[in-house]
C-alpha cells in the first residue's frame, strides 16, 4: 500500500507493508511491529505500531529515536500533519 501526502508536507508518499508481510521488532526493550516499507527519502525513519500504548510510533534509526506519535484512527485521520512533526523532530523519544 503506497500513502501519497502532498500538500505542505516534506515527505511525499509511504509505502506500507501489506498485513502478512509486517514483522515483529525490539527496539529499548519494546516490542513493536514494522509498518512501513519506505518512507519517500528519509530511509532512517521507520513507522511502527507500538502495542504496549497502542498507537502509531516511529524510529529514527539514524539518531536511535523511538517515539509515539498518536492513536491509529487520529494518525490515518491526518497522516500528513504527523508525518511532517516526525520529519520536524516534535515528538518525545521513549526511554
């Protein structure tokens, strides 16, 4: 599944994992699922679905950020907006 952005924001599309295809990850001691593929040109950034708060999360694999974004329905609602805080860096990392 590719999500194209547009508008305002940096990152132009994600490309998604289909559901079979997402994979199980631990990153500082949490568990979480892999759901993107490709995020446009920012290939150090990973969206995840974290169980634990259940909500969207992401990592930045690059500077070893991990951090919760927002609540499912609220992230599909407005995925640009999120995105582009990612890219901005608003977000508090996890611990």
């Amino acid at each position: 599944m590719r999500l194209e952005l547009g508008g305002d924001c940096d990152v132009a599309f994600i490309e998604f994992f289909k559901l079979i295809d997402t994979f199980p990850m631990k990153l500082k001691r949490q568990k979480l699922l892999r759901l993107s593929r490709v995020v446009d040109n920012y290939s150090d950034v990973l969206f995840l679905w974290h169980p634990k708060t259940r909500q969207i999360a992401y990592y930045d694999v690059e500077h070893e950020v991990l951090a919760d974004i927002a609540p499912f329905e609220d992230f599909i609602a407005n995925v640009a907006m999120y995105v582009q805080k990612v890219v901005d860096g608003e977000y508090n990392p996890i611990d």
